[in-house]
C-alpha cells in the first residue's frame, strides 16, 4: 500500500499516478473516509483524557463523599462514551484499512504514457529471428508432439490447461528448472524451497488479494490459495520482520509450480503451452534499500536477460507503460521470447521494482543503522524464467527439417541429449 502520510500530503500526485495506470479507485471517498477516522483518533483521545483527570480528581476525594460519588458518575459515563467511541473507531479503521488497499502502487516518472500493451516501449532486441521456412509449426500442431506433451490426457485428468510433460518433454522441463537455479546460485542468489499454499496474509501482503482473488484457486475449508507466483510466499518470508542494514541487500529464488485460473482467456492466446492453469517457474526476489532499488531492478532485468542468452533464444525486452503495468508495480519489465512456429513474441518474464508498496502492506522493514529506526524495504522480483514458454520457444525454433528438435547447448548436460525426436 502506499505511505498514508504522502497520500495525505499529495492527493493530487495520487491520482496522476492513478490515472497513469488507468484504473478507476475513488480517492475522494477513500480520503474522506481517513479524515472521519482521524478525527475520531483525536476524539477518543479527548475522551481518554478526561477520563485520565477524573481518575486523578477521584484519588483525592474522600471515599462515600458526595463529591466521590458524583465523580464516580461521572466515570461511568465518560468511560461509556470511551467505549462507544472505540467501538465506532474499530469500524472506521477497519473500513479504511479495506479502502486504501484498493490505492495501486504509483508509477515512477520514468514509466511511458500509455493504455495499453501496443504503447508499451522495447528498449532492448536480441538474437535473429529465424528465416520463414516450410517445417516451422506451432508446437501444438507438430505431429508427434504427444510423445513429449500430452494435453488431451491432461484435460482428462484435471481439465484443460493442466498438461502432462512426458519422456523428453519432462526431461526438458526439469532440465530448464535445474538450469534456472543453477544459475540464479551463481548470479547470488539463495535458493529456497517454498509453500505452494498460502494464507489470506500473505496474499494481501503482495497484493493478490483484493486485487486477482478472481484469478486464484482457494480451499474453502482451511482458506489457503493456492499460488500464482513463488514470488508471494518468496516476500512474505520476511513478513512482520526487522532486517539489519547490514544483510542489505537479500537475494533470493525459489522454483514452484504456479497456479492460475486465467479466466476470460480464449482462442491462441491458450492454445498448447501458451496460457495454462498450472506451470513451473523460478522467481527472484530482492530486499533492498530504497536508494538502491531502481538500479537493482536493472541488474535484475540483465539477468533475466542472459538467461534468454545462454539459450539462444531470440527476445525483446519492454519497458511497460502505465496502462499495461501491474497493479502492484511502480515500474516493469517484461521479457518476450520469439516463437517461430506461431510467428508471434511470448512473454517469458516480468521483472518488476514494487518500491515500499508490498514491504509496507507486510510490515517488512530494516534498522537503519545510524538513526536505530526501522525503516522500510524495497523489494522486487523478477521471474527467472517461466517454464512452458521457453519450452516452446526451444520446441519451435528449434524444428529442424527433418523433424527432430535440437536443443541450446546450455541444456544438452541437463537434457543428456543435443535432439529430441520421434520415437
């Protein structure tokens, strides 16, 4: 969430931020709301201190004296209007508490203007994208493909969207997971092994909730979510926690499956591997300090980037514009790799700065070690990569003309194998 006090100060660089983001949030109610429950703060305080000083007037009366007994009176009524205000206070906070949760995280200045995804800006091409041949195919209309990646068997199973990786396939998923950690460890990043289930806390500490409740899974009986992103459970390790200034910066990734509901979604955009409901990832999380955070939010983009390179993957990076950033984000990178058989770019990662807005929502925060007081984190996490878009990418510029798959030398120790091919 974003700092009560700037909004406060600022309302009107609030809803520029808002209105660069396009997304409606009705910021007069929600600082009207905070002017009733500061005004409520200091009368409950009033309250409190009369009742203070009829305390005080009590301890020098005489016990049973009509002036003891007309204060007493006079307490009981004081310490009912208390009561009657905390309870109308509780409300209010709790009403508020709600209300700002719906504020987004403001853009930074560098951010471009823009609605959509067609205004968004690439900064950064890579790689050749191969020549237009005959052979090229979508990986979901390769003849054999069932040998490596079975989605009928999958929809049987669970529904459409939960696929089976099979003999090679599985291979080279687990092979693209091992090669993501293994270089997130050398790039200095921790691994950490993470919950696939988390509570309501967590989620609204990383703004799922309220933003995309729609777009989780959830047990009813115990109010778990299932998670979309390593990147929830990743943040809220440190959740309720003061750091040391001097374990700045903390690096961390974590592999999981991801899960996603992805409702509304149709057509090409989820056929094959495209959009699916289940899918593994590694995530990157970062705690830094604020000063620091937009310069750690390129180094991370970098290193998403020479993933894609050791892959030989041929890939654009963009720099969202507002419209098209997430609801959490101040600023935002997203990484897309080319697909020859479908001719079309797949976003592979997003790295993201999300400033104090999540640290603030999770109460993380770090001891400033010249003042002694807490102060609060920046984070950001990058997705370092998805799985089931690289395994296209790989799958359909990797087709060669007589059907087998050759794989980036990067993986052929993971694979054990420079091709896979039809059995």
């Amino acid at each position: 969430m974003i700092d009560p006090k700037f909004l406060r100060e600022n309302p009107d660089a609030v809803r520029a931020g808002i209105a660069k983001k396009h997304i409606k949030c009705d910021l007069d109610a929600i600082l009207t709301l905070d002017e009733k429950r500061r005004s409520l703060i200091a009368e409950a305080e009033t309250l409190r201190a009369q009742q203070k000083a009829a305390n005080n007037e009590m301890s020098q009366l005489a016990k049973g004296s009509p002036e003891f007994i007309a204060k007493v009176q006079e307490m009981k009524a004081v310490s009912a209007d208390v009561k009657a205000k905390d309870a109308e206070l509780s409300a209010v906070e709790e009403e508020w508490g709600q209300a700002v949760l719906n504020i987004p995280n403001l853009p930074d200045a560098s951010v471009p203007e823009g609605r959509d995804e067609s205004e968004n800006v690439v900064v950064r091409e890579f790689g050749e994208i191969p020549e237009e041949a005959d052979f090229q195919t979508a990986h979901y209309d390769i003849d054999w493909i069932e040998q490596i990646l079975d989605l009928p068997r999958g929809a049987k199973v669970s529904g459409a969207g939960f696929p089976f990786f099979v003999g090679d396939g599985a291979k080279l998923a687990r092979g693209l997971i091992n090669f993501f950690l293994n270089e997130g460890g050398k790039a200095g990043f921790e691994e950490i092994g993470v919950p696939f289930l988390v509570n309501a806390d967590s989620a609204t500490a990383t703004g799922q909730l309220p933003d995309k409740e729609g777009q989780m899974y959830q047990t009813v009986e115990d109010g778990l979510y299932a998670i979309p992103t390593a990147e929830v459970p990743l943040t809220n390790f440190f959740r309720d926690e003061i750091l040391e200034e001097a374990d700045l910066p903390v690096y961390r990734c974590g592999h999981s499956a991801c899960f996603r509901r992805e409702a509304g979604s149709h057509g090409k955009e989820v056929r094959g591997l495209n959009r699916v409901h289940q899918f593994d990832k590694v995530e990157l999380l970062k705690w830094v300090k604020p000063e620091s955070s937009m310069d750690e939010l390129e180094t991370l983009r970098g290193y998403a980037e020479s993933l894609l390179e050791k892959l030989g993957l041929p890939f654009r990076t963009l720099l969202m514009c507002g419209g098209d950033m997430g609801f959490t984000n101040c600023k935002q990178y997203d990484l897309e790799v080319w697909a020859a058989g479908q001719k079309r770019w797949l976003e592979v990662s997003s790295c993201s700065n999300f400033g104090s807005y999540q640290a603030r929502r999770a109460r993380i925060r770090y001891r400033n070690s010249e003042t002694g007081k807490p102060e609060i984190v920046h984070t950001l996490n990058g997705s370092g990569l998805a799985v089931p878009r690289v395994f296209v990418a790989i799958i359909e510029n990797g087709l060669q003309e007589d059907g087998r798959i050759r794989l980036p030398d990067a993986l052929v120790p993971y694979v054990g194998k420079e091709y896979i091919e039809r059995k």
